[in-house]
C-alpha cells in the first residue's frame, strides 16, 4: 500500500474509533440505566386518561441502534474520502521533494525545492535537502575543476619529458648529463604533485587514525625542517604560542604546517623576509596562525588561493617551483579536521594564514 492509502485507512480509523467509542459511552453511561419492561400500569376508567408511554431499554435500542448503524456507516465514508484529500495535502510537499530527488539522480544539481508554506518539519526537510544539493553541486563543480587542472599539470610533464627524448633521439650530439638533469627535475615535480594529490585525496575522504596531536610541537618540527631554506634565502622564522593539543592526525597536521611555513618562506622579500609563527589556544579552539612579509596581494586573488593550481605570484623558483597545491591541501585537511582556514591579505603585504582547529582537554 501507499503511504497515501495507509493514512487514509488510518484517519478512518480514528473517527470510526471514536464513533464507537462515543456510543459505548452512550451505552454504559446512559441506556443501561433504563429498566426494561413496563414502568407502570393502572386500569382504564371511564373519563380517566390512559397510561402515558415511556420508552424501556428495548423500545431506545429499536430506535437507537439503526441511526447509529447508519451514522457509522456515514463516518466510515467521510473518514476515508476526508482522509484521502487530507494524505495527498499533507503527502504534496514529499512529492516535491522526491521529483527534486529523481532530478538529482540524473545528474542535474541545479534544482531546487524552494518549499513555500509554514516551517513544519516538511519544510525544514525540504530546505535542508536544498542546503545538501548546494553543497554537493559546489563539491562536484570543485572536483570537476580539479580533476581538469590535475590532468593538465599531470600532462605538462609527461609532454616535456616527451619533447625531450624526441630531440635527444635525433641529435645523437647531445649532452647526454644536461638530458638526465632536465629529466630529474621534470620527473621529480611529477612525484611531488602525484604525492600531493595523494595527500588531498586522503584528506578528503579522511580516512586516516585521529589521536591527541600538541599542535605547537608540530609547528616546532615543521620551522625545524624548514630552517636551513629560511636561512638560504635570508628570511627570519619568529616563533610563539603556547602548547595545546588537539585530535587529528600527526602526519596530516604536519603537513599543514610545513606548507603554510614553506609557502610563506618562498613567497617572501628577496632580502630581509620574515615569518612569524604563532600559536593562540582559547578555552575550545587552537588557532595555528604563520604571517610572512612580501608582494601586494589583492583581495580577488587572495580568495582563489585556497582553490588547487593557484598561486599567489607568477614567480617560478628554481628550487622548488611548487604545484599550487600547497594551500588547497591545508584547505582540505583543515576541514576534514572539523576546522577553519582564514586567508587574508597583510596591509603592508604578504599574507597571513590562520588555521582554527577545535581544542581537546
């Protein structure tokens, strides 16, 4: 049976219930306090009226029960064609949602419910299911732009590795050691962004072990393993804050810190950069924050950092050109982490980022 049939049978049988329940009532409370048979009698004389009648239990049953049959009989009928009209009212907003349903399905994320009508729970199941459909359409346009950046920065390699070769193999002159140092370098910016997609994936569907992590020994290894290039390239490393911990993963929330510091190393002044790295614990969140000195950045290019393949300036270095993946990796497991990322534009320049991650005693 529908559902529309199974409330219909059941409004029915709520008023057919309460039929029979009134005339119980009727019966216990009223009609069996009369007595059956005659009350009285006297003889006829002449000039005398006769007896009045007064009904016993008999003569009220007689006159009682097929009104009430047929009161029933009316009650049963109005039930179901009531509660027919009254289920398809109540059904019409489900309707709705499932047509929206079946529209997802085939891959059309566009539509919306847009429920009018009181907030009842329909209509909050409604709104929540047009929350869900924004949600899930902006992570599928993100994965499908992803997906074309990845297969492109993937392809660029593989196609100067391609070139490469071709030349080498019509000029039997060439430098053979100049070939395999282009070859090192090409095939080693593959393996970082394969391992960097590798780490974006695994944060987005995040799978991995969560334990109590001291956020501020991991900020501590990561300045320590970054170091030697802060000093290579002259820029100072500030660090501050105070321990708190928080749940999650070590390896993933290293990997936070060390892009945020890496990316605020090589995306500094040429002379006299700075790095702070602070770390500010509240009574239920963590907030790991690393500001750096360096270019203007505009307010429209700063909102497209967080997005994979984006990078702050044009610059190429040529240690470490990057795979513009290092701020949508922090993105990703920030998230996955149940916490915030805030990018902002410094005044003086540069950027300062801010990871809020809730706190655990």
């Amino acid at each position: 049976m529908s559902v529309r049939l199974k409330l219909t049978l059941s409004y029915a049988a709520v008023i057919v219930v309460t039929g029979i329940l009134l005339l119980a009532v009727v019966w216990v409370f009223l009609l069996r306090y009369v007595p059956d048979g005659v009350w009285m009698e006297w003889p006829q004389q002449p000039g005398r009226p006769s007896a009045p009648f007064v009904p016993n239990r008999s003569d009220l049953e007689r006159a009682f029960i097929p009104r009430a049959a047929t009161m029933m009989g009316f009650l049963l009928v109005f039930g179901l064609v009531g509660g027919w009209i009254l289920a398809g009212r109540m059904l019409a907003p489900l309707r709705k949602i499932t047509e929206a349903t079946r529209t997802a399905a085939t891959g059309s994320l566009s539509h919306r419910i847009e429920l009018d009508g009181p907030g009842d729970e329909l209509r909050e199941l409604a709104d929540g299911f047009d929350d869900m459909l924004e949600k899930v359409e902006s992570q599928v346009a993100e994965q499908q732009r992803f997906a074309a950046n990845a297969s492109h920065e993937l392809r660029t390699p593989l196609a100067i590795t391609q070139t490469l070769l071709d030349v080498a193999g019509k000029d039997p002159n060439r430098d053979v050691d100049e070939l395999i140092g282009r070859l090192r370098q090409i095939n080693a910016r593959a393996i970082d962004l394969t391992e960097a997609l590798l780490v974006l994936s695994r944060a987005d569907q995040r799978s991995f072990a969560r334990e109590p992590v001291d956020l501020s020994l991991v900020a501590e290894e990561a300045v320590e393993t970054l170091l030697p290039l802060a000093e290579q390239r002259g820029v100072r490393i500030e660090t501050s804050g105070e321990q708190a911990s928080v749940n999650g993963s070590p390896a993933l929330l290293l990997q936070v810190a060390t892009n945020l510091i890496h990316n605020a190393i090589v995306h500094n002044l040429p002379e006299d950069g700075s790095v702070s790295v602070t770390i500010v614990a509240t009574e239920k969140s963590v907030v790991l924050t690393v500001a750096n000195t360096g270019e203007q950045l505009s307010r429209e290019l700063v909102a497209t950092l967080t997005e994979p393949f984006q990078r702050g300036t044009q610059r190429i270095h040529v240690d470490h050109a990057g795979v513009g993946l290092g701020l949508a990796i922090v993105k990703s497991i920030t998230r996955a982490h149940d916490g915030n990322l805030a990018v902002l534009a410094r005044p003086g320049g540069g950027l300062r980022v801010s990871v809020e991650l809730p706190r655990i005693a």
